[in-house]
C-alpha cells in the first residue's frame, strides 16, 4: 500500500482545502500538450503544476484536489511514483529488497486526483469536486500560471467580503514589446512586459461551496461564464487586486519565458524555501 512519510509536522490543517484545475487540452501550447497535459509542462525541470502546489504549502496549505480530464494519467503516475523519483534507494538483489535512504522531497500534500471527465468544462468540473472538499471554503487555482500573489491576504480579504467568491484580479502581459522613445530614439526596450493598466481574472480564487448551489448535476458550463458571472450579478463576488507579478503559461514562448526567470535565480513567483527548490534549479 502506498504511504508517504511526512517530513515534519503538517502545516495548515485549518487551511481551506486547494482545488486545482487540471484538465483541459492546453491547444495553444500543443509542442508540449500533445504528449501531457498542460500542468505537467516544465518549468526548470518541474511542472508548473508543482510551483503552484509548492506556493500553497508555502502558504501553510497542505490539502489539495486536483480536478484531472485530459491525459490525466500523467498526472496520477507522478505523484504515484512522486517518493520514488524523488529519493535515493539501495537495491539488494540478495535479498530483494529496496530501502529507502534518504527521501529528496519535504512536502506533507494529501492529493487527491479526481477524475473529472475529459469534455466536462471547467464550473462543473469544480462542481463534481465538491464532495472532497473538508470545510465550506475553499481555494481554486487554474494549473498553468504562476503569481508572486499574497495567499494569506487573499483569504482574509474574502472573510472580510461576506460574499461567496473573490477572485484575483492582475495585470496582463502585454502582446507586444515596449518602447520608450526620446528624441527620436528607443531608449530603453521591454520584450511584453507586464502592463500597469487593465484588470483581468488572475485565476486565484476563493469559493464558499454555496457558490455552486445552483449548478446542477446534468449541467456542463464554465467556471467563468456559468458561475463567476452569475454570482457578479448577485452582487456576491468580490475581487482582490493584485498588482504585483502574474504570468500564465499559454504559449511556448510563455513557457521559454517563465524557464528562463526561474534559471536566473530570481523567479518571481518563488516563495518557499526547500531542498526540492534548489535541486530544481540545478537540474535545469
């Protein structure tokens, strides 16, 4: 039977729960999602889906669900085998035996990996989640962007909303590279830096599980146009602006882009501090 030792004591047990949506196709990034699914692309040798996990824990988080479709036997071998991909072990051929000797990891997850469906789309893949979720809040967190996002704040401005959901309004990347110009020259050039003006759904959020009351179970609608916009015209959700950093990954040049943060060393959205972080960084 499977069984991951816990490293230290479990952090968050009071935390909400994090739920993770990990089943869509990813088709403008299909380099990489024609043979995995979007939250198992790499950023320096992990998958995205790993640094947002990691931000979570970071955060005290210890609890999370991942709501799979697409190739989501990919996701359930890694973190089936994550112990023995992640620790050295000796093999004795005398005996048949394997023992462990020293584990490479120190995170205390409990995952749970549920099966969503391949074509459910993404309320009512959060909606066939709920039963897993443990208290009557909860974090949700699309699996392809990353954010330096301040978790802790995040929540204590939804307790302090009273409404059933907040979401995390950022900054978007801009399409295009930016020039400032003087005297006829470019004085300085950005490659589409993060703009300052504009709000867009950064896609931290945070659900009281009565958002979802009125989804049924037959239904197959959008976490955005099926839920959030429902709930902003009951005048029950809230935004928490971020405007700090933000960057999703839908592109291959956004997966180029974030590589390269994350092996300069100064990756923004790098918030803890691990073994597992630095063996990362060297192994890119």
């Amino acid at each position: 039977m499977l069984k991951f030792t816990n490293l230290r004591s479990a952090p968050g047990r009071d935390r909400p729960d994090v739920m993770l949506l990990c089943g869509g196709l990813g088709t403008r990034l299909r380099e990489e999602t024609e043979f995995k699914p979007k939250p198992m692309v790499e950023i320096g040798g992990k998958p995205i889906l790993w640094h947002i996990m990691k931000h979570y824990h970071g955060a005290g988080s210890r609890n999370f669900i991942l709501c799979l479709g697409y190739k989501g036997d990919v996701i359930r071998d890694y973190f089936i085998n994550y112990r023995r991909h992640n620790s050295d072990f000796a093999v004795d051929f005398a005996s048949d035996s394997i023992e462990t000797l020293s584990n490479g990891y120190d995170e205390d997850w409990r995952v749970v990996l549920a099966e969503t469906g391949q074509d459910t789309l993404t309320g009512s893949r959060i909606r066939q989640a709920l039963p897993y979720v443990k208290g009557d809040c909860f974090f949700a967190t699309y699996g392809d962007g990353v954010s330096d996002v301040d978790l802790d704040a995040l929540l204590a401005f939804h307790k302090r909303s009273g409404r059933l959901a907040t979401v995390t309004a950022v900054h978007p990347s801009s399409r295009y590279g930016e020039l400032a110009i003087e005297d006829g020259a470019v004085r300085t050039f950005r490659e589409k830096p993060q703009v300052t003006e504009g709000w867009i759904n950064g896609g931290f959020l945070v659900f009281e599980k009565k958002a979802f009351d009125r989804l049924r179970a037959d239904e197959n609608v959008s976490l955005e146009q099926g839920v959030l916009e429902y709930l902003a015209a009951e005048n029950q959700l809230s935004v928490y602006q971020h405007p700090g950093f933000w960057q999703c990954m839908d592109t291959f040049r956004e997966m180029q882009l974030l590589n390269e943060m994350w092996n300069s060393g100064k990756a923004p959205w790098r918030s803890w501090s691990s073994k597992e972080s630095m063996v990362c960084r060297k192994s890119a």
